[in-house]
C-alpha cells in the first residue's frame, strides 16, 4: 500500500482528551483519540525532525562556533 498525501490535520479538545482528524488526497479521513501526553510526543516527535531537516539544508552541525 502506497503512501498517500496528508490534506488536512485538526485536533479538537474533548472530554477527557482530543480528537485527531486527519484528511488524505483522497478525502479519505481518519479520527483518533489522543491524551494530552501522545499529543505532546507527537509534538517532540515533529519539532525533532523538522530542526534535523534544517541543520541538513542549511550545513549546520548543532554546535556553536564561538
């Protein structure tokens, strides 16, 4: 099975948690439930990866040259 594009992403708070809801190309859409705690190493999880894209296209090591 073949990746498809991500359309759309929303999170909504609920009761006891959030609800995830996520759209592909196709408009095919998938809703989870989510703690605060998943929610948050989701976060870490995509904060990580987008600074380690950014040190790759920019040539940085992670440390300071001073």
């Amino acid at each position: 099975m073949a990746a498809k594009a991500l359309a759309s992403l929303a999170i909504s708070p609920t009761g006891d948690g959030y609800l995830l809801m996520i759209e592909d190309e196709d408009g095919e859409t998938i809703e989870l439930t989510t703690t605060f705690e998943q929610l948050d190493l989701i976060a870490e999880a995509v904060d990580q990866q987008l600074n380690s894209d950014e040190e790759d296209v920019l040539g940085v090591d992670g440390e300071d040259d001073e």
